[in-house]
C-alpha cells in the first residue's frame, strides 16, 4: 500500500544519503521494476537509468565494478553519471530470501 511504499522511499532515502555521507561516492541511482526511483547527490543529464548491457550484468545479479568509467567504452551507457564520473560501481538489489521476482540495481 501507500504506507509501505512512503516507508520504502524513506529507506531508500536514508540508505542514499549514509552512502553519500559515509564512502567516497557521489552519486545514488536505484532502478527498481524498470524505473529509476531514487537519484541522489552529483546526477548526470539523464534522468532514468536505461536498460544497456553493462546494467544487465547487475540486474541478473552480479556486482559489476567499473573502476576508470573515463577509458570504457561503454561510458555511453552512463549518462545518469555526471560526464566527469570516474568509476561506478554497479550492486544488484532485491534478490535476498523473500524477495523472488524483485528487480532492482
């Protein structure tokens, strides 16, 4: 309901603003169900994380590292990043014991 959806959002909200606060990062984007529902902190031109191949990788679950965004190739498929993004890294969410059929990056 919309309770459950209001407290999601505050989660998710609080868990962007410890990472932002706490590690070197500067940018939060969580995708979830195909949308983007969460952009934190430093955000690129694009406003919705797009389906590319490098973000696949994440969404069938793998935790994808990108440690020099400045010399791949794909770097293309990260316009939600601001251009003088250097790394990203990529963390599948959702896919815990109770969560089947949850897709979220």
């Amino acid at each position: 309901g919309e309770s459950a959806s209001a407290a999601a959002a505050a989660a998710l909200e609080w868990a962007a603003a410890t990472a932002l606060g706490s590690t070197a990062a500067t940018s939060v984007h969580v995708r979830f169900r195909g949308s983007t529902v969460l952009r934190a902190g430093v955000v690129g031109a694009a406003e919705e994380v797009a389906d590319a191949p490098i973000l696949g990788k994440a969404l069938r679950g793998e935790e994808v590292n990108l440690p020099d965004l400045q010399i791949l190739p794909g770097k293309v498929e990260f316009d939600y990043l601001p251009p003088n993004c250097q790394s990203a890294l990529l963390l599948p969410l959702g896919r815990g014991e109770g969560d089947a059929g949850a897709e979220g990056v």
